[in-house]
C-alpha cells in the first residue's frame, strides 16, 4: 500500500515537474528579454532602441502596460502597426528558443515517456485477462459514444503525427528523404493539421458534452487514488462507471489540454484577425508544450486501455465487456446494471445464435 502511495507521489510529483519545466520556455522569452542574444546588426539596432526608448511602462496595474511592451518588441516607432514592422525581434528569439531548447526537451519527452511505459508494463504487466471471462456480456459504450471516441482519437493521431512532422521533420526526415520529397511532406503534413485541427475541435466539444456527466469526480474515487488505482498491486479498486484515473484523463486531457490546443490552434491557423507576431510566438509555445503534454497523456490512455488493462479495449471497440470485468474493474457501475439502475442493457449471453450451414455446392457423380 504504501510503495503505491510512494509511486503515485512520485508519478504526480513528475507530471507536475514536467508541467512546468514546459512552462519555462515561454517564462523565459517574457518581454523584454534582456537576455537575448542579438543575432544580427539589426536586432543589436532593436535592442538599441528599446534602451534608449523614453516612452515609460505604464507599470503593472495600468490596462496599456502590456502594449507599450508588446510595441517596443518591433523595430520601428513606439506604436508602429504590425503591418509596417519588417524585422521583428521576438522573431529571432522564437526562432532559438523553437528550434533549441524547446525541440531538444519536447523531442527527449516524447522518447523517453514511451519508454518509461515500456519499461512499466515488463516491471508491472497485468494478469490476462483476469478475472476469467463468464461469457454473459454487458453494454458498456453505444455506438454514438464509441464513433465520437475514434473520431476524436482517429484526428488527435493524425494531428500528432502531422505536427510532429512540422517540428522535427527538417532535422530528422530532410536529411534522407531530400529536399524535394520532403517539400512535399511537409506541406501536405501542414494543410492535413490545418484542416484536421478545426474537426478535432468539433470531435473534442462532442466528446466533452457526451462524458461529462460520468465523470464528476465523488468520494469513492479517493479509494482508487490512494491505491494508485491497483496499477502496481493488481487489486482491483471499486469504482463507478469511469475511475478517477479515466476522469482525471477528461478534465486534465479532453479538457484542460483540449482548451488550450484548440485556442492555440485556432491562433496559429487563421492569421487574419489581427494577431501579432509576438501572439502568434506565445500561441506556439504553449501549442508545443501542450501537444507534448497532451501526447504523452494520450501514451499514458492508450497503454491503460490496451495492455495495462486486458478487456478494457473491446468496451470501445465492440461496446461490451464481460460480466466478470466490469464486476472487478468498475463495481458500483456493475451494481447499477445489475439493479436496472444505469442502461447497460442488463447482462446477457454472449452465444453467437447458431448458424445454419450454408448451403455449398452439390458434390458431383463420384468418377
Ligand atoms: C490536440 C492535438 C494537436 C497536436 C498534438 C498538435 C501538435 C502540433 C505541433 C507539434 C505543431 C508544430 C509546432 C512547431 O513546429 O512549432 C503544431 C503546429 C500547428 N498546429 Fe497543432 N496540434 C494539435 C491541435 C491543433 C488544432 C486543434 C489546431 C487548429 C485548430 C492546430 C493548428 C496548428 C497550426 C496552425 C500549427 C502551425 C503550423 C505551421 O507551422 O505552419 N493544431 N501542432
């Protein structure tokens, strides 16, 4: 009991590390970056005016405080409109911060989680399929609520392969692939998360009003937190029809990191609004450090709902599971079914109806 305590501690104790060392790319490029190194004579120009600017920040508590910032980010006059302003000097910072620091830590992340699962899953890997199926089947998901499922799922992968080719392709596909081919991938994999981005919003709102009433947390859910949901020790934790761990996957991943992808997104795909660099430079940051959020919690989802927990994937395939696992893995959901209390079509036998032989082709005279 206590090492699952210890490894839940340490497992929110990491997320919440990883939360804001994402967070620290964006804090660090915070206007203006006396920091900076300047890149080109220009930027050493920009730098040079914003010392000598005379026009004073408005301070903290005055409504025009963050323009006089954002302005003094450009080249040019203090209040010169974005249109006019040719070399922008967040540019280049952006720029270092993108393709450095920010890519070594999303690209480290996104290796080393898949592998941390992996390594999980041989230290902790669950019985199969345990307990042993009854065979009497239970309507866990309805067809509406497993097509928003993959729908939502189906756009997230091809957002997070599209994107992960937008951000490291240069470094790690141009190289073998040449500049013609890639040109062509990249600018495909660029319309595909342009277009697919808005559709996810879509999916991403369906599945949020769909779920939401299944996942307000109660009181029952601090039994499955304090046993680390029986991930480590196997027991099974009694729990409704979604636990604490899939309700923290809704408000933490479709929600939270779903708000923030789809504001960010919505940003960077139509410019047209008037948004400056300097917002278009902060939408990417925290669109990165999301996507990386967002990614790894989507490993996390797909190992628990495959591997980590046998059963559990046929819920949303097929949209039954077997009496005895929703008696072990959700049992006051079990209850409910069983009383008449919550749909799930009461329990019934899974025996395919006998099927009658087809008829085949009549054998011909023997020779
Ligand atoms: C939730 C899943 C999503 C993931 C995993 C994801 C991932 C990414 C990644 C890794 C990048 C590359 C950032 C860079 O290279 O600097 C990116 C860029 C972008 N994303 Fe997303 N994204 C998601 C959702 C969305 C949504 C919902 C929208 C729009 C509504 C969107 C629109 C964009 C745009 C416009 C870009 C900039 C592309 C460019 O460089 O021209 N994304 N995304």
């Amino acid at each position: 009991m206590r090492v699952q305590l210890n490894a839940v501690r340490l497992i929110v104790a990491l997320m919440a590390a990883l939360l804001l060392a994402s967070m620290l790319p964006a804090a660090w490029a915070g206007v203006p970056n006396k920091d900076a190194v300047p890149a080109y004579a220009e930027e050493q120009t920009m730098l040079q005016v914003e010392g000598d600017s005379r026009v004073r920040d408005t301070g903290f508590g005055n409504a025009t405080s963050g323009k006089v910032h954002m302005d003094r980010h450009y080249l040019g006059q203090y209040g010169t409109k974005e249109a006019n302003v040719i070399v922008q000097r967040g540019g280049n910072t952006w720029r270092t911060l993108r393709n450095g620091p920010i890519a070594l830590a999303t690209g480290t992340i996104l290796l080393v989680v898949p592998f941390l699962i992996f390594v999980f899953y041989r230290a902790f890997r669950p019985p199969a399929l345990e307990p042993s199926p009854t065979g009497r089947r239970i309507t866990r998901f309805n067809g509406w609520e497993r097509n928003v499922h993959w729908a939502t799922a189906y756009t997230f992968i091809a957002l997070s392969i599209t994107g992960i080719i937008i951000m490291f392709g240069k470094n790690i596909m141009l190289p073998w692939m040449g500049h013609t081919v890639f040109s062509w991938v990249a600018i495909i994999s660029k319309y595909v998360h342009n277009v697919v981005g808005p559709l996810f919003i879509v999916c991403s709102i369906l599945m949020f009003f769909t779920f939401l009433r299944r996942n307000f947390f109660n009181r029952i859910d601090w039994q499955w937190v304090k046993a680390g949901g029986g991930l480590v020790s196997h027991k099974h934790v009694p729990a409704g029809f979604f636990n604490a761990g899939e309700k923290t996957w809704f408000w933490g991943g479709v929600v939270m990191l779903g708000l923030v992808m789809s504001v960010t997104g919505l940003i960077l795909d139509f410019v047209t609004f008037g948004q400056t660099r300097y917002v278009l430079q902060m939408a990417n940051y925290l669109h990165i450090a999301g996507a990386t959020l967002y990614m790894v919690g989507a490993m996390g989802h797909i190992y628990l709902g495959t591997y980590g927990s046998p059963g559990a994937y046929q819920a949303m395939r097929e949209g039954s599971v077997d009496e005895n696992w929703a008696k072990a893995h959700h049992a006051l959901w079990y209850e409910d079914v069983k009383s008449g209390a919550a749909p799930g079509g009461g329990v019934r036998p899974d025996a395919p109806p006998p099927v009658a032989p087809r008829p085949g082709p009549t054998p011909g005279p023997a020779h």
